[in-house]
C-alpha cells in the first residue's frame, strides 16, 4: 500500500522549496509519481504591485507575461532539485486557473496532496487555502508548517484518536505513512468527567486493526482541560512526534461549510507536518 500519486502545490512563496522537499522525499518513499501543481495566479487576480511597470499600455496582457514567467522560474527550480537529487517519476503542470479550483481538480485524481499551512502568504488564496482544499478535494492532505525543516525519515507519528467516522477515515489514509513510521501513538484526549468505558473509542480493535496492516502502535489517553487542538500540539511536542494524523472537522452542511474549531486551530498553531483527512 503505498501513495502512488502526490500532488504538491508548488507558488513563489519562501516555504514552496520546503513542501517540494517533502513531497519529492515521500513520492520516493513510495515509489509514486510527483506532480508539481503550479497555478499561475492569473485567474486569482494576485499580482504584486511592483511587478508590473506603470505606462504600460495593456496592463493585462504584461500582466499574464509576467505571470507566466514567474510560473517558469518556480518550474525551472524544481525541475533541477528533482536532477539534484536523484531520478523521480514526476510531471509539472502550469494552469492558469484559480489555484484553489486547480488543487481539488487536480488533488482528485491523487492520492495525496501536500499543501503549506499559508500562515506566512502574502495573499488570501494561500492563506486559506489548506481549510479549503481539505473539504472537497476527496483525499487526504499533507500540510507542511510555516516554520521548520523536515528533511528527515518520519519517526514518531501521532495520531489522534475519538472514535468518529472522521479520525477513522484519517487512520485509514495515514496507512501508507504509518507502515514506514518507526513509533506510531494512538492518542485519545478526554475532558474531566468524561470516561473512556462510556465513549465509543474501540481503542483495542484499533491496535489491532494497525497491527494486520503492520503497524505497532500503542495506545494513550489522557484528560485534559485545554483545548484539544492545544492539548494535541503540547502532546506531539512531548513525545517528539514529527507527525500527526487527524480527522478534518465539518459543522456545517451549508453551501459555504466552515472548518471545525479543532481543524481551524491545529492549521492555524501546527508546528510539525499534519496528515488530515475529511
């Protein structure tokens, strides 16, 4: 079981080279192919105020040259880092449409696609652009954090464990990544008054359902008065983990469906690569 297909959203941002790097080591861990998904920006309307010098007697169209250029260099960047390192299945695709359109189109037809937390992006579309994804594009999500290298083998992953539909469709899509992780902690969180013998966490069955798959997790609950997204961070940083793998939360089943606090909050705060799936 592995993940043949990885799409990573590649842009002009600090942190593009980053998630590149970790979506270029996973594909290899996986023997999959790489696409390099590299939206334009032209129908999102984001184009620096400088670029583009003033007296230009069509803006528009210097603004698409400039545009596609751009795209070219981030392409070309790429391109050598894949030769650098070593042969790779891997394609790039430069799209003019909308980015977040283009990702979940895309992303449809992948097994996982990796995204950067956007908390350092310079415009709304990246911002936001993790959340929006996460809730149509039908696989799981890898989110590389705004801060921090992860260069390495995962080691420690976290899982965090309720009992709901949405942590067990994440367990199932983090498979692939657990199977090559060497520690893998099954975490329940529980708030005062509450009892694991009461709430439905089948926490047995699920360590032995990753056992059949060839993961060795063990199995932690704990009580806990801060938030979960708080709870969780502060867990993952005590135990070391560099992964966590979690459900994707919706509220909502309106047209216009808003992220779920934990989601919100662990997307907002994360500190180390998050596998979420919805």
């Amino acid at each position: 079981m592995n993940y043949r297909t990885i799409l990573v959203h590649l842009d002009q941002s600090l942190r593009s080279p980053v998630r590149a790097a970790l979506a270029t080591r996973w594909a290899r861990a996986h023997e999959g192919h790489l696409i390099a998904l590299l939206p334009t920006g032209l129908l999102d309307g984001v184009i620096p105020a400088d670029a583009i010098p003033t007296g230009m007697s069509d803006y528009i169209a210097e603004s698409a040259d400039y545009l596609r250029r751009r795209a070219e260099g981030i392409s070309r960047e790429f391109r050598e880092g894949i030769e650098r390192t070593g042969g790779l299945s891997y394609d790039v695709r430069m799209v003019d449409g909308a980015t977040v359109d283009a990702v979940v189109r895309h992303g449809r037809a992948s097994d996982l696609v990796v995204l950067g937390q956007g908390e350092d992006a310079s415009d709304t579309v990246v911002r936001g652009l993790a959340g929006q994804v996460l809730m149509d594009v039908g696989c799981p999500v890898l989110v590389v954090p705004s801060a921090g290298t992860f260069d390495e083998k995962t080691m420690h992953a976290l899982v965090a464990w309720d009992g709901s539909r949405e942590a067990a469709v994440a367990l199932h899509a983090a498979l692939p990544a657990l199977r090559r992780t060497a520690r893998v902690t099954l975490l329940s969180l529980l708030h005062p008054g509450q009892s694991g013998a009461t709430l439905p966490l089948a926490v047995p069955e699920m360590i032995q359902f990753l056992l059949r798959h060839g993961v060795q997790a063990v199995a932690q609950s704990e009580v806990t008065e801060i938030s979960v997204a708080d709870a969780l961070l502060s867990r993952a940083a005590d135990l070391g983990a560099d992964l966590l793998v979690m459900g994707g939360y919706s509220h909502s089943r309106l047209r216009e469906r808003m992220l779920g606090g934990v989601t919100r909050q662990i997307l907002s705060q994360m500190t180390l690569p998050v596998l979420i799936a919805h």
